[in-house]
C-alpha cells in the first residue's frame, strides 16, 4: 500500500487494495470511490471495471474511516470520538497540540463530506485553510476555557484540591518538559535550545468539550453530529456501552483486542426471529406514533400472530419505550432491543443489525436464486439450437470491424445508437441485456450475442467449456 514517511495509516488506498481490505463486492468498492475519489470514479465510467483503473483511484484513508465510524449507529459516542483523536494523535500522548487537533477537525469535515457526496463542491465544503483557521480558533478557545475551569476549581476547592491541582499541574508540565523520544520525536539539533514545550490539550478535555460540558456555542456542531449519529447518551456510557474508557489508538504499539463476549445464560439472548419480528413491531407502532398498544392491536396490524412468551419480551419493551417517548425522547430501535434483552451488549446488537440486514438481503438473494435457474433453461434451451450459418456471423463480425474504427476491441452506446439509429428506449434494453461487464462498452462477444437471431446460437456456445461447468445454476448457487 502507498503509506507516508510518517507513522500513521496509508494515506491513499486504490480500489484494489479497498476489495483486499473490506473485502465487500466491487458494487459496493464503486460506491466508496464514487464517493472518495469523483475524479477516479468517472475514469472507471469511461475506460471500464479493470485493474488498471481501479489501481488509478485515490481514496484517502483518514477520510474513509473517519466517516465509517462517525456514522455508525452502533459505536458508543466516546469510542467514536477516542478513534478519532488516535488518529491524529501520531505520538501516542493521549493529548492532542493545535496541529494535531487542526487535522482531527479536517477528519471530520472532509469523512462527512466524503460520506455525503460533497467533497468536490467547492462551493458546500469548507476549503482546507478555512478549516484550518477555525481549528486555531476552537483550539484556542478550548485552552482558554479549560484554564478558567481549573481556576474555579482552585478557587472553590478546599486544601486537599488545591494541592492536588497543583501536583497535577507540576506534574503534566514535568511531562510535557520532557525531551522528545526517538519513537516520536525528531531529534533536536546539535547545540539548539530546546524547544518550548507544546501546548496541548487531553482527550479528556476535548471529550468535555465536544460533549458540551463546557457550555461552549463552538462546540454545538460537533456534538449535534454526534448526537445524530451516535446512540443516546446516558451518564458516562452510551446505551449500548461496554467501551473501555482506558481505549486509544496507537501507532507504536499493538492495541489490547477488545474482550470476548461474555457468555448470557441459555435463553437470555434474543433469537433471529425475534429481532425481526421485534423490529416490524417497532416499525408499525412508529407509524401509529404510540407505543403503548396491546397484544391483540399488534396481531391485527401485522396479520402475525405473536406467541406468549414473545409477548413477555416486546411488552417490557414497549413500556420502555412508550415512558422514552412521554419524556420527549426519541424512540431508538438498538434501545428497544436493548430493553428486551438487557444482558445484550453493543456486540450483541451489533449482530442483531447484521441479522436484520441479512433479513432485508433475503428478495435480492431470491430474486438471484430465480435469475440462476432462469440461466440454467436458457443454458439447456440454447444447446438444442442449431449453429448460425457461418456467411451470417462473418457478416456480424465485419459490421463489428467497420464500427469500431479504432480497432480498440469495443463500442460506444453512442457508436451503436449512430449506427443503428436506436431510441433510447431499445437501446438501453440491448445494453442491459447484453453488457455483461457492466462497463458501458460493448466489445465484440457481446456485440455477437447481441445480433445473434434467437433461432441461433454462436459456434463458442458449443465448445467443450459447456460441458466441463455442466449445470450452471449450480456454479451460480455456489456464490448465493
């Protein structure tokens, strides 16, 4: 991968190397670069899905994680923002100076401007030097008022505080005095000064602040983002919270793998079928706008029948939830599960999700299992026919030749539409059924497949290829 001379995570990652990272579908690579890299993303529109011009694409890696995390609904808010700050925190101080927090706001900025498509509007996203400029400003503020508050507590604490304060103090500025380590500091120059210590400001304090525990208006954006995306917050925790508050990043050491999960007595934890009939419940008594509704209102409205014991689960939760949304809180499904099934944890939620997204695969994968046996009728039907003539298909492969002037082995949609003077219409059917690579290109094995009657079939169609894969639904389940 393309990594810095600094410490830190690759700066750009290409699509190839995002398919060995996340290993997701190349459907889905295309919407990360469609989103990261617009530039790379129309070169892949234009030139085809190929390695070439999928190693062409630039995707910034901060960028990337900074908004997977930020949108996840499932990590607690302080998990999120300790992920963060790990990842301007090159040192592994656990405190952030003006340059580091001025990268952690640009994280921010542009991995929310990635996720929402608004990268490339210049005229949206902030520029990187107004960025930039606010930080110092926010940074300077912060240092300001985490100054007054230490002030107040001196001033208002008895003599046991005002000592420990004080120790506190000598002792943070002892550190900070310190001279830099070879691990992650350059060196100071031979018969130099040594350089002023760096101002710097704890994860603590910028958690308070972010949280707006110091009352600061500068701070409201940040909290309301994670506000939106992140699960409630309740006390010190999140409510789907078993983070480690002692968790960081780290680029110079191996970071701690989080604990197992602990072991939930037998028929404690929700099975998959009750955690989707727990989401439709939760979905139908959102559009009734009440949550307060009866075991019988809730068979009706789902023409489901729901058992006894299910029962017992979803109506704890819905008292819950029915008090949550009295008090003027937003009714959350991870907390409605959450209240069924209190000894879950946020990984066990995190399954829950996976479970329900699973669920909401289930028509596509249908949809692929049909196209599959569709493919092995055709597949049959197709070796029944007899061979195109061969004066026919030399005809075809020389209208192939004529149309592509540039003998580049391809046609454009607008060479064909030309040509053939297509509407719209037919022509995007043709390309639909017939652009196998799905690069908007059309080459001369499709063209072929495209122009060959239905009586017939291509000479290819007969070689020993199709005996070897013999059933085709079945290679094709293999992947469903």
């Amino acid at each position: 991968m393309k990594v810095s001379d600094k410490v830190g995570p690759p700066v750009r990652v290409d699509a190839n190397e995002l398919l060995e990272i996340t290993s997701l579908p190349k459907s889905r690579i295309m919407e990360i670069v469609k989103l990261f890299d617009v530039a790379g993303f129309n070169r892949i529109v234009v030139e085809g899905k190929t390695f070439a011009t999928f190693a062409k694409t630039k995707v910034v890696m901060v960028e990337l994680l900074s908004a997977g995390v930020l949108l996840s609904k499932l990590i607690p808010s302080r998990a999120k923002q300790r992920f963060l700050f790990g990842l301007a925190d090159n040192d592994d101080s656990r405190d952030l100076d003006e340059q580091e927090f001025a990268r952690l706001i640009m994280f921010f900025f542009r991995g929310l401007g990635g996720a929402f498509g608004i990268l490339s509007d210049e005229d949206t996203l902030p520029a990187k030097e107004s960025i930039h400029a606010l930080a110092q400003r926010m940074y300077a503020r912060i240092s300001q008022i985490s100054a007054r508050r230490l002030q107040q507590l001196h001033a208002e604490g008895d003599a046991a505080m005002k000592a420990r304060l004080v120790e506190a103090i000598k002792a943070r500025q002892e550190a900070l005095s310190q001279p830099p380590t070879p691990s992650n500091r350059p060196p100071t120059p031979g018969n130099s000064p040594p350089a002023p210590a760096r101002q710097v400001s704890s994860f603590k304090v910028l958690e308070d602040w972010s949280l707006t525990d110091f009352s600061d208006s500068l701070a409201l954006p940040y909290s309301l983002t994670l506000e939106r995306f992140c699960p409630k917050r309740e006390g010190e925790g999140d409510d789907l919270g078993d983070f480690d508050p002692e968790w960081h990043l780290s680029y110079h050491s191996a970071v701690p793998m989080p604990e197992e999960i602990d072991e939930v007595p037998e028929g404690h934890m929700l099975q998959r079928w009750e955690v989707i009939l727990a989401r439709r419940i939760f979905a139908f008594c959102s559009e009734q706008r009440s949550f307060r509704i009866s075991h019988s209102e809730v068979e009706a409205g789902l023409s489901h029948g729901v058992e006894p014991e299910a029962w017992k689960k979803l109506s704890v939760a819905l008292e819950h939830t029915a008090e949550d949304h009295f008090r003027g809180r937003k009714p959350e499904f991870f907390r409605f599960l959450k209240a069924m099934c209190p000894s879950a944890q946020s990984r066990h939620l995190r399954l829950f999700a996976s479970w329900c997204q699973q669920y909401d695969d289930l028509p596509d994968q249908a949809s692929k299992m049909q196209a599959a046996d569709d493919a092995s009728l055709s597949f049959h039907a197709d070796g029944s026919l007899p061979l195109i003539p061969m004066d026919e298909l030399v005809i075809m492969e020389r209208q192939f030749a004529q149309m592509d002037k540039s003998n580049v082995g391809f046609l454009t949609i607008e060479t064909i539409a030309t040509r053939w003077e297509w509407d719209d219409f037919t022509l995007n059917h043709f390309i639909a059924s017939f652009d196998i690579s799905e690069d908007g290109l059309i080459d001369k094995n499709e063209y072929l497949q495209m122009m060959c009657p239905r009586t017939y079939r291509l000479p290819s169609s007969n070689s020993a290829a199709r005996a070897w894969f013999g059933e085709p639904s079945f290679c094709f389940r293999c992947f469903f």
